[in-house]
C-alpha cells in the first residue's frame, strides 16, 4: 500500500528573518525590474543641477561632481541626464527642476526606456542615427545594432564562425548594394581580383545564361536556331522547356544549380537541332542563314585590310593562302551559278 503524505509548502521568509543588506537588494532588483534605467536617470534626475541654474540656488550638484561620487565618467551620467530631458519634454516623466535631492516619483515602464536612453555617444552621431532608425524599422534594439557597429571585430568573428550569421551579413549587404554605387564598385573589384570568386562568378553566370535561354521558350513560346533564327517552339518542345524550368523553380538558395541547369540547356537544345532537322523548310533556311552570317564575317574581315604597308607586311604564305581562298570563291560562286534558277 502506497501512502501519500502531503508535505506543507515552503513559506517565503518575513521580511524581520531577512538580512537587511539583502531586503535592500531585493527591493532595489525589484524597482529595477519594473522602471529599467529610470530607476537610476531619476537619481540623476534629482540629483544633477540642471543647466544654467547656479550652484548656490539648489542643492544639487553638476554630473561632472555625481560621476566623480560615482565613480563612472561624466559622460555616462549625461546620457542618462538626456534620457530623463528627452522623457520629460513628452510629459513622461517630471521636469528636473520639480525634483528635489532624494524625492521619489512613479516611473514609466522598462519597455519605454530604450526609446529616451542612447547607450553610446555614436547614437546621437549622424551615423548613429542611421543606425538607429535602420534597427527600428528592422523591429530590433538600437542599443544592439549600436554595439555590433562599434565592435566590428567582433562580428568579423561571428561572420567567420557562423554561417547564419554569414548569411544575414550577406542579405544586408546585397540589400545595401542597391543603394550603394561605391560598394557596387569595390565589391566588383575585390571580385575581380579574387580567382576564386571570379570562377564562381562565371559559373553562376553560364547557368543564369542558360536557365533564361529555357525560361524564353516558355514565357515566349519560341526558339532561337543555332543560326540565330527565331522561330515558334514546338508544342513537345515548350511542354519539355516547361518540365525543366519546373525542377529549377523548385530549387531552394541552399541547392547548387549548375547541373540542373547544364542538363535543361543541353536536353531543350538538342530538342531544337531536332526541330530544325525535322522540317525540311526550316532546315533550308537554316543552312541559308548561317551562309550568309559566314559571307558577312569573312566580308568585314576583308574590308578592314589595309594593305598600305603591304611591303613590311609581306610573306610568301600569305599569297598562297590567299590564292587558295581565291580558289574556294571561285568553286562556291561557280556551284551557286549553276544553282541559279536562270540555269
């Protein structure tokens, strides 16, 4: 048999039973827990003369004397000062000159003090205010964006030994780059110097070029040949296009997308040699575009000559290369006469 004593609860201890230094502590915790940093701006509140009051019309004393009893820098104790003026001008909290040395008033909320107190000195800099605004609208503390921006040691660590943080710092920057035409040049810059990332770069860019090169088809419903023809897709053609383009949109930012890539280009491209090959009409005009392209190039390449310097230029080779080339003119002019309609 099983008995079940009920054991009495611990009752808290009486305030009586309870070492005085550690009452002081507990009710100063709890004040603390309740007000954040009022509880200690209103002891520099009712503390530090206010600006342009005299020593002698109150008892109060200068933040550079209440640092000094402190033992913290003035500086500190200003931006403490500053919050409780700010808090004050929207009525939050009274004017320094209604408080007297050691008067007690209720306080606002913790959660409201992040919004008055500047943790740094960089916070009322222009480049603190930046910051500032950019950790509001990011729904975060201006007080830990501050930190992070003062210590960029530190995050170097963290980007260096976490990849979540990497992959944040990596987001802002593409986001800042933009708006940001100089990081845009340096970024490219560090890049280009960089054989590593300029390989990754070129990567990239191949399966971009050849994931557009299938998304076309789809969205535009038509091929280009590979004489620079541009003509409609085939149903069965697009339907693969489709099918590929589907497995790539699938893909999350983690997965590589390289292979996908190589395979859509290479299946949809043959699809199209395919398409050219199967309809006699098109095949024609495909051998009679890449003619022409191979006429124009071989055109241009003899209307830059410039035979000025003919004599410096000289080599046996050359004349017989030409002569050659004479010969193969000749042979094709000749094989398209006798296809001429007129013959």
């Amino acid at each position: 048999m099983t008995v079940t004593v009920d054991l009495p609860e611990p009752s808290a201890p009486s305030l009586a039973e309870v070492h005085a230094d550690v009452a002081r502590d507990a009710r100063a915790f709890g004040v603390y827990a309740r007000t954040g940093g009022w509880a200690f701006a209103l002891k520099v509140a009712r503390s530090v003369r206010p600006g342009g009051q005299a020593a002698g019309e109150t008892p109060k004393i200068s933040a550079k004397e209440f640092s000094e009893l402190a033992g913290c820098s003035a500086e500190r104790v200003m931006r403490y000062y500053k919050a409780w003026d700010k808090a004050s001008d929207d009525g939050l909290v009274p004017l320094f000159e209604a408080l007297a040395p050691g008067q007690d008033v209720e306080l606002p909320d913790a959660d409201v003090w992040l919004t008055y107190y500047a943790s740094r000195s960089s916070a009322t800099s222009e480049r603190g205010t930046a910051i500032t605004a950019a950790a509001e609208a990011e729904g975060i503390r201006p007080t830990k964006a501050l930190e992070v921006a003062e210590n960029p040691t530190a995050l170097r660590a963290a980007i260096l030994a976490d990849p979540g943080t990497a992959q944040a710092a990596r987001s802002a920057l593409l986001d800042r780059l933009k708006d940001d035409p100089a990081l845009q040049t340096e970024l490219a810059r560090d890049i280009a110097r960089t054989d590593e990332l300029k390989k990754a770069v070129a990567s990239e860019t191949r399966a971009a070029d050849r994931i557009g090169y299938v998304r076309q088809i789809v969205e535009n419903g038509q091929i280009r040949t590979p004489a620079g023809q541009t003509v409609d897709a085939p149903a069965d053609l697009r339907a693969e296009a489709e099918r590929h383009l589907s497995l790539l949109d699938e893909l999350d930012g983690s997965e590589e997308s390289g292979e996908w890539a190589t395979e859509a280009y290479d299946t949809v491209k043959n699809l199209v040699a395919q398409a050219v090959e199967a309809d006699p009409e098109l095949r024609v005009q495909e051998r009679r575009t890449k003619f022409y392209s191979s006429l124009q190039r071989v055109t241009k390449v003899f209307e830059e000559l410039t035979l000025d310097d003919a004599n410096d230029i000289y080599e046996d080779d050359m004349v017989q290369r030409l002569e050659d080339l004479q010969a193969a003119i000749n042979t094709c002019i000749t094989a398209l006469r006798k296809a001429s309609p007129a013959h």
